[in-house]
C-alpha cells in the first residue's frame, strides 16, 4: 500500500478563544480528490490556510510527501509541489490569461536578473519549457478561447477555471482547491466536476477540495472529511458521510 502524500497530526489552532482546528488528523493518498465539508465557520478555510502555511499550528505536524512541512516558510509551498485556489480569485485583471499561467510557472525560475537582461540561451530555453507547460494546461482546460484575454473582461466562471489553470502550472503533486463552486451557476458546476476529473487522472495531480456544494462533491470525490466546530466528524465515502446521523446533525441539520 503507497504512503498518504499528506497527512496532519493533531494538528491544531485557536484564535483568541476560539479553537479554528481542534486536534485534526488525516490522511491523503496519491491521486485522491478527497474533498472536506462542514457548516460555515467549521474551520475548513484554517485547515488550507495551515496546510499552504499561511498560518502558523498551535499544535501538530504536517507532512507532505514524506517531509515535515510545519515549520517551512509560505514561500517556498509552491516549490515543493503544492498549488492552492481560494474563495476569491486572486489574478492579475490587467494581464492576460496567458501572462497570469506565465507568472504561476516562473515559480520554478532556475535563472538570474543578469542572465535575463542579457537573454543568455539558457533564460531561452527557460522561457520555452514553460511556454510548453502552459500550452499543456491549457489544452487539459480547453482556455484557447480565452488565452489572449485580459482577465477583468471575463465571465467569473472563466476566471475561476483560469486561477486552477495558474495553479496547474507549477505542476504540483497536490492542489487545493477552496470552494471551486462558490459563485457559479449549476451548469458551470457541472464543468467544475469535468475538469477535476480531468485534472486528477490527466494531470495526476492530488486534489483536497473545500466545498459546499454536496452535488459536487457526491460527483468528484473519493472520500469526504466532515468537520465541524474545527474538529473532524466523520471521514469516508461520500454516500456514507451523506448519511451519517453525526454529519446530517452537525452540517445538513437534520
């Protein structure tokens, strides 16, 4: 059996008085999309926000791919083969479609300022493998269409579908996906549900999905964290974590 890519150890965090993550621990296997549901105020967004490192655990361990990641700056996530979406999308309006991939790739940038301004062959070679990787995604994303297309001038479905496609660039072995669905339509929903299967199996990367929508995540996912009050309710499949008593008092209201 392989070894989970990501995995919390009781891993916890307050704000004030308030406990965001009470004592969470989890698994995540390679090539799962492994989705985690709860009522507003749940603690999911703290749990992405602890696993990117934008905040700091109280208490507990993260590791990621065989390596303790609890203490590595924020920085340097991207480079070790995480990429993250969030509520909101966070792209550049004035630039392109294709210039905000761009920038997502130039994570992996091996070159100098020196070596740029002169435009050594090596700063070309660069720019070419990254212009392939980009060509690649977005093929996988059917974005041709809108390539050339400053961002601000976009349907907001367009625009969340490009802030995966950015993320998709780095390349990563585990992309984090908070809310895909939040301010969409049910047939672009629907088109959500398309492309993580596509960006699963195509693209073989891991997805760990935060998500309302339980349509979407009964289609999507291979297994379903349920969480509530920061803390983990149920873990298992989506039909079963749909039915249990637990789940349906703490998130459906049942």
């Amino acid at each position: 059996m392989s070894e989970a890519l990501l995995s919390t150890h009781s891993l916890s965090l307050s704000f004030g008085g308030v406990r965001a993550v009470d004592d969470v621990s989890f698994e995540v296997m390679p090539g799962e999309v492994f989705s985690i549901i709860g009522p507003n105020g749940a603690g999911k967004t703290s749990l992405f926000n602890l696993i990117s490192r934008l905040y700091d655990a109280d208490s507990g361990d993260i590791v990621f791919d065989g390596q303790k990641i609890s203490d590595i700056p924020a920085h340097r996530i991207a480079e070790l083969g995480i990429a993250r979406t969030f509520q909101n999308t966070e792209l550049f309006e004035h630039e392109t479609v294709l210039r905000n991939m761009l920038i997502g790739r130039h994570v992996h940038s091996r070159t100098n300022l020196f070596s740029e301004l002169l435009f050594l062959p090596s700063v070309a070679r660069q720019e070419l493998a990254f212009r392939q990787v980009v060509e690649d995604v977005i093929d996988l994303l059917d974005l041709q269409s809108y390539r050339d297309q400053v961002i601000g001038s976009l349907p907001y479905g367009v625009r969340k579908m490009v802030e995966v496609a950015r993320a998709l660039c780095i390349q990563p072995k585990l992309l984090l996906l908070d809310e895909p669905s939040s301010g969409l339509n049910p047939e672009e929903t629907e088109d959500v549900s398309h492309w993580i299967e596509d960006v699963s199996q195509d693209y073989g990367a891991t997805v760990i999905m935060v998500e309302h929508d339980m349509s979407l995540v009964a289609r999507a996912s291979s297994r379903v964290m349920a969480v509530a009050d920061g803390a983990v309710v149920a873990i298992g499949a989506p039909q079963d974590i749909q039915n249990h008593p637990e789940v349906r008092r703490a998130y459906l209201g049942d």
